[in-house]
C-alpha cells in the first residue's frame, strides 16, 4: 500500500490522521511521513526512505532510536508483567536516582505526560498558597491542560485568552500571560496582583517557540519575584530536564524553583511525567495532604524501566560535553555562513537543542519568533527533507541532538544546511527579477 493512500486511511479514523496536531505537517504543508522504524539517529519511513534525525520525538530520545540497554529494560520488564498497579522496587529506585540528581528536591510525583505534571504542579500551587491565579510567559507551552492553553489578552492585568475552544472564559482569566525575558512586566503585574497569584510558571530555556534562551538575569528575577510576593516558581522542564546536563536546567543555572515539571527524556521514550519539590511542598499531596491527585499507570514499570535505563546511562556516560561541542561548533560555523551571506537566518543553540529562525537576532521572546519567514521555513524544511534530514515540521520548535549524533552527521547536517539556504537565495534572486 503507498504512503498516500495510507495517510487518506489514516484520516478516515482520526482527526487529521494523527494523535497530536503538529505531526500533520500544518505548517509546512506536503504528507507527512509515516515512520516504519527508527534506530540510533537514522529513521525509516514506510516507503524505505531514510533520514538522519532531529526531532528525536520531541525530546525523549537524547540516546537515539532504541538504544539497545534501553530495549532490553524494557524487554527484561515486560515480561515479569506490565502494570500492577501498586509501588515496585524501580519506581523506588527510580525515585531515589532523581532526587541524587537534581541537588534541591527531596520527593517526586510520577504521572504520564509533561501534560499531567503542569496540571498537577499547577493545582499543587494552588492547594499550598490558597491563591488561585497563575502568571505564565505567551509562546511557552506547557501541555494542553485548560490553565495553560491560554495566550496574551488585551491587558496584561485582565488576564489571557483561551487559545483553543472549549476553555471557558472564566478559566483563562485566571492566568496572566506575561512576555518572556521581560523581567520589568513581571514585576508590575506582581505589584498589581501579586496578592492572588497561586505560582509563576516557565519554561526556564524556551523551548515551545522556537529555542529562546531567558535573558541574564530573568530567572534571577522571577524567583526573586515570587519570594518577595509569596507566589511559588515553578519550572517546567519537561524539554530542559536532562537535556543540558544529568539534571534540571534550574540546577545548571543556579536557580532553584519550588516545583520542577519533567517529562520526555525521564521516559526514555516511554510515556512518563514528574514533579519534584522540596518535601514541605510535596507532602500537601494525597495521600499525606489535601491535594488530589492520582493515576491507574502512574509510575507504571514499563515507562520506569526505560526511564531508569535512560538516566543510569546518562548520569555515567555523561555525554553533554560532547553533545554541546558538536552542536556548538554546527550553530557556529552557520551562524557565520549566514551572516557573511547576509542572509535572514539564525541558529539559536544551547546545549544540544536548536531552532534555525528564518529572520535576524536578536530572538528574545514571542513576538521576536514571529518575525520569521515561515514560508522561507517550510522551504527549507523540504528541501532538508528531499536530501535526507528530518526536522520538527515547523518554525517554532527545537530541534534535538542526541549522544548518538557523529561529528560526521554534524557536519553533514551543516553542510546540507548552508547547501540549501544557499540554493533558497538564489532561487529568491531568481523569482524578483
Ligand atoms: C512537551 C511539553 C509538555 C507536555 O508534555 P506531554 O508529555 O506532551 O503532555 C509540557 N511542557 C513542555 C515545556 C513541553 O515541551
């Protein structure tokens, strides 16, 4: 059967043909791939087509596509049964490897998506401080819970506007959508309605618009924020948490948030989310405090397995320096093609995550991401695409670099990269005439 006919299949039995929206390939347009396999940075769709890979999931995968002592965890517990639903020796261990690697929590929640993990941390907030309003950052997202599915109103004081159907008005009034890396709004909202704010949540490197670093002193800032007026920090690290390093982004940087969200890499590419804090916070959690929360397959042995395989690798072979090495030297070496070019285009990279925006820097927030071409973007994503190079498919995403990535495959990311946008201006040149 020919792809093509199997996306119309698709599209018969599930809205768009997929199960998250982004994977419909909207805003590059063309069919999207159906993926048959995947195995260290390779990936194999359905029609026998092969690419080296940099979406990597979406984040989970910092080891590759079925790293092989990841496979056998999984394996190995599979077959002594898949869910109990009742607490096992790894969950503990689990646990225990966690909080060795995030120096300032002292317990961790798991559930099954970085989704679940906001609305919890989120209703946690709420449950400790007796507030009820939330300040998030327009262009970070945090799942798709209703609190959070909300985007900049008309004030910054009157609160957001639900950015899907289905949320009522009410509820996205209750968040506050503030820019990202602008310390100064911050602070003005938290003098007007400090009193009522429940936490501050953001993604501490942004990862959801395109990759936006915080500012110099921006995270600085929000925790001061937050203590001064009693609203709790949380960060979410669904994408951060151990992407940087064997640990959160907060402990990298030096700022210490009172809940941290993860997801994503914690799995190992199994459904998983968490929250950790520092016991005082945690233990207002059911069963020992007031807030509810709960999941038939939270902490389920599967997702354990391939989580602690995962961070037992990582946390030995500590592959960052490597990781960030590569990836530096790729931003570098575009960053100066484009610019000796004088081309409209931007490698933002820190570790091994990137975005090439297709406008010029600075890229410190939202309305700065939107500047970027997209058509230029979705041109480039197909012409990356024809030549063998798989993307997240669309501007305001990171792509991913994992300890599997060669310098060979760098350079050849590199090289096809500077070969396109190249190809791209000439045929710009071309259509002005
Ligand atoms: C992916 C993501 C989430 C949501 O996680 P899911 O597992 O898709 O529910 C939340 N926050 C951030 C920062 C994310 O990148």
């Amino acid at each position: 059967m020919s792809q093509k006919s199997m996306i119309k299949r698709a599209c018969e039995v599930m809205p768009g043909g997929v199960n998250s929206p982004v994977r419909c390939w909207q805003s590059v347009g063309g069919a999207p791939l159906l993926i048959a396999s995947g195995n260290g940075t390779e990936l194999a769709a359905v029609d026998g087509s092969r690419y080296l890979d940099f979406c990597g999931s979406w984040g989970p995968l910092i080891l590759g596509h079925a790293h092989p002592e990841v496979v056998e965890a999984v394996q190995r517990t599979a077959a002594e049964g898949l869910t109990f639903g009742a607490t096992t020796v790894q969950e503990i261990e689990f646990a225990e490897l966690l909080l060795e690697c995030i120096p300032y929590v002292d317990q961790v929640r798991l559930v099954n998506s970085g989704t679940e993990a906001v609305m919890t941390a989120l209703r946690l907030a709420r449950g400790v401080t007796g507030r009820t309003r939330i300040l998030k950052f327009d262009g970070c997202y945090h799942g798709h819970s209703d609190a959070v599915l909300v985007s900049a109103g008309s004030g910054l004081l009157t609160g957001g506007r639900a950015s899907s159907d289905g949320i009522s008005a009410d509820t996205a009034r209750q968040t506050l959508v503030a820019p990202f890396n602008d310390l100064d709004r911050v602070a003005d909202v938290m003098a007007a309605k400090g009193d009522d704010i429940a936490a501050i949540i953001v993604e501490p490197v942004a990862g959801n618009m395109g990759l936006i670093p915080p500012a110099d002193g921006f995270l600085e800032g929000l925790r001061e924020l937050s203590t001064k007026h009693g609203a709790l920090l949380i960060f979410d690290e669904v994408i951060t948490g151990f992407r940087l390093g064997p640990t959160t982004f907060g402990a990298i940087h030096g700022v210490t948030p009172d809940i941290t969200c993860l997801g994503k890499i914690i799995g190992g590419g199994m459904p998983i989310g968490a929250i950790a804090g520092p016991r005082r916070i945690m233990e207002h959690l059911a069963p020992v405090g007031a807030v509810y929360q709960a999941g038939t397959l939270s902490g389920n042995p599967i997702a354990v397995a391939a989580g602690l395989a995962t961070l037992r690798i990582l946390h030995e072979s500590d592959p960052y320096a490597d990781i960030c090495r590569r990836a530096t030297a790729m931003s570098v070496r575009l960053n100066s093609h484009f610019e000796n070019a004088d081309l409209n285009a931007w490698c933002a990279q820190l570790g091994g995550m990137f975005t090439i925006f297709f406008t010029r820097p600075p890229v410190h927030n939202l309305q700065q991401a939107k500047t970027s071409d997209t058509t230029q973007f979705a041109a480039y994503f197909h012409h990356m695409l024809s030549r063998g190079v798989y993307l997240p498919p669309s501007q305001f995403e990171v792509s991913f670099t994992s300890a599997a990535h060669t310098d060979a495959e760098m350079d050849r990311f590199a090289r096809t990269v500077i070969e396109v946008v190249d190809l791209m201006k000439a045929e710009n040149v071309k259509s002005q005439r």
